[in-house]
C-alpha cells in the first residue's frame, strides 16, 4: 500500500524541472519546506535521469545506494530513509539487495498508478459508508 497524502498546491509558474519535481514531491505528502525537500528532489531527479540513460541492451539504468548517497552527498543511513519514504510512495521501487529505480519509466506513468489505486481506494470506502449509512439507519 502506498503511503502518500494528497495536496492541492498551486502549481508552480516555471519550467524548471527541479521546482516541478519539488512541487510533486510536496504534492504528494513527501517534503516539506526544509532541507529533506532537496535532497528528496535530488534523489528523484537522479533516478528520473537514470531512467533516460539507457544501459545495456538498451534498458534503462538503475541506482546503487553507493551512487545516489555520493550525488547528494549524505550519509548512507540518510539516504535510506529517503530511498524507504520513496519506495513506500510507490514512486521508486527496490530492484535487488542494493539497487532502485523509478518504479515506472516515466513520470506521468507513476501518478497513473497512483491515481488507479487512490480510485480502487475510494471505491472500497464509498461502498463502505454506503453500507454504514444503512447500518446506522442514516437513509
């Protein structure tokens, strides 16, 4: 189950990537308005590029703990908090022991999914509070 919380920000008047992928990170319950919010940034946008790189028979590259730790240069036990926030979102996801990536190629993809399980989320509820309406003689 992913561990987000939906806010409505307004969206940002730039086309810098980096702002953008602030805003969504913050969008998305993930940062606030300190110093984790660049460094999640920063870790997103990496493995976002790492995802255009492509690798061997043309197959996007992953990341390595080792490698996101020294890009945003923290310590490696903060940069597994960041990558567990990450994968618990549903936004990145673990390949093997040490290795990530996006959990899906693109962006937009990933708010796709996102999108498709907070709708099965809210039909479930919905049908739910109908049920408790009856219950509770409400209708």
């Amino acid at each position: 189950m992913q561990k987000i919380t939906i806010s409505d920000l307004p969206i940002p008047k730039t086309k810098d990537a980096r702002l953008v992928c602030n805003w969504l990170l913050n969008s998305l319950g993930l940062i606030n308005r300190d110093e984790q919010g660049d460094k999640m940034t920063d870790i997103f946008m990496f493995l976002a590029g790492r995802m255009q790189a492509k690798g061997p028979e043309n197959r996007p590259k992953t990341a390595k703990i080792e490698e996101i730790q020294t890009h945003i240069g923290v310590p490696r036990s903060t940069c597994y908090k960041y990558m567990g926030r990450l994968i618990d979102s549903g936004l990145v996801k673990k390949l093997s022991a040490n290795e990530y990536s996006l959990s899906e190629g693109e962006i937009s993809r990933i708010i796709q999914n996102i999108r498709k399980d907070t709708d099965k989320v809210l039909e479930k509820l919905q049908s739910r509070a109908e049920q408790l309406d009856k219950e509770m003689s409400f209708v």
